[in-house]
C-alpha cells in the first residue's frame, strides 16, 4: 500500500486485466504516471467508449459497433452458406487472421459447465438453432476450443443442428487439446480449417 490512495486505486483497478497481477499492475502504474500520463488519459478516454458503445451484433453475437457487425452485414459471406461457431471473439479475428474461412459466424461466449452454471441459454444456442433452421446455413463449422468443455459444446450443438440435415465438420488438428484458438500461430489455424472434416 502506498501513500496515494490515487495511486492504490490505480493498481488495484489495473489488475482486474488477465495475466496483470500486483507487481505488473504497480509497474504500469508508475509508467503512466511518471512518463505516459498523456497517453494514459487517451487509453482511459478509449476504453470508456469501448465500453459503451461496442455491442454484441443480433445476428452472430460478436462485437460491433452497435447493430449488424460489418462481417454479417456481407452479403457475400451471408449468402456463403458456411457458417463458423466459436466460443469468443477473440476466436473470430484469429481465424479471420487466418484468411481462410469467408463465411459468417455464431459467438457463443464460453461453453456449457453446468457447474459453473453455463447452459444453453447463457451460450445463446436459441439463436443459434434460428441460424440454423433458417435455411441459410449449409455447413455449421465447429471450431469450439480442443477442450472437454469445448468438445462436450461441440457434441451438444451438433446434435442440434442434425435435425435440420446440415453438414456439420469441426477444424482439423493441429489445435492442440487444452489449448486456445486465439492462442494457435495463424498457419495452423488456416489449416485446421481448410482440412476441416465432419463431425460424426
């Protein structure tokens, strides 16, 4: 604790950040105050209108800027009939690094864990089963983390989606099992869906 409540304030709110703990926190802190002060009050007027302007997109649950994202609003990859289902949107801009799926998404936000209490409605499949009845959709591409929870997701939505005769795949290997999509080189990443196979 030091002599500045600002400065605690400051160190403490800097931690709610992944991988940010106490000593990061601190160290950022005094970067700021010592050296980026105007940067700082920049970053802090940016994220303040992060937060209150970015939306979930109504059609696939990623973030927009209020609205239909600019990726459903495509009518190009609308009209692809592929549609890709992850668990976050950080999963969405590393296969849209990948530049190699030109379809449409489904955000699902995390996966079931009924004992943390994530059930199909937290992960919005209601919405997701619309998508899929819709007749838009040809293939449904499950691209879940290589997970139990990611793969018990993926058995769940793929029993869903059966009933109305979709082609239903997920990405390939070279995810490895207990990792992240967000996480994996975007070589791999493109391979894994170009070399996509079906989900049985």
């Amino acid at each position: 604790m030091s002599s500045c409540a600002y400065l605690d304030k400051l160190i403490a709110a800097l931690q709610i950040m992944p991988g940010v703990g106490p000593r990061s926190a601190t160290r950022i802190a005094y970067a700021l105050l010592d050296h980026k002060r105007a940067e700082g009050l920049q970053m802090a007027q940016i994220v303040q209108e992060a937060l209150e302007h970015i939306e979930l997109c109504p059609c696939c649950r990623n973030y927009s800027d209020g609205g239909v994202c600019a990726i459903c609003a495509n009518d190009k990859r609308r009209h692809s009939g592929l549609l890709c289902i992850v668990e976050t949107p950080a999963d969405v801009q590393a296969i849209e690094s990948a530049g190699t799926f030109f379809g449409t998404y489904f955000v699902l936000h995390g996966h079931l864990s009924p004992l943390d209490g994530i059930g199909p409605q937290e992960l919005g499949l209601e919405l997701l089963e619309q998508r899929l009845q819709s007749g838009e959709i040809k293939e449904a591409i499950l691209a879940t983390n290589p997970t139990v929870e990611g793969e018990a997701t993926a058995a769940y939505i793929a029993a869903m989606a059966r009933r109305y005769q979709l082609t239903m795949s997920k990405i390939a290997s070279g995810v490895p099992f207990g990792g992240n999509l967000d996480s994996v080189d975007e070589h791999t990443l493109a391979t894994s869906i170009t070399e996509r196979r079906p989900f049985v």
